[in-house]
C-alpha cells in the first residue's frame, strides 16, 4: 500500500466516524403518545371521540 492510498484511507476512516458522531449525538429523542398519537380516536358513528382499543 503506497502512501496515497493509506492517506485515502485514513480520510475515509476519519469522515465516516466523524458522519457516526453527528447521527449520535444530533439526533432527538421522540415521546410515543405526547400528543395523543398512540391511540385511534373513532370519529365518526355512534362510539364517536372515544379511544378505540383492541379489547373487544
């Protein structure tokens, strides 16, 4: 391996674990349900705005 293609190498290295650190620390953590997205609301019929559940 030639001293071109080493450096190549370390840049690729240093850019991928540099594009690795930006995904973990930029990315944002989500609450499920915050606003009300973890359940179905019936909109329309006679059982209307209530929360539709598995239990039946």
């Amino acid at each position: 391996m030639n001293t071109f293609e080493f450096k190549n190498l370390v840049k690729k290295l240093k850019n991928s674990l540099k594009e690795k650190s930006f995904f973990k620390d930029l990315r944002k953590e989500v609450d499920t349900g915050a606003n009300g997205t973890q359940d179905y609301v019936v909109k329309k019929g006679i059982n209307k705005d209530t929360v539709a559940t598995t239990k039946q």
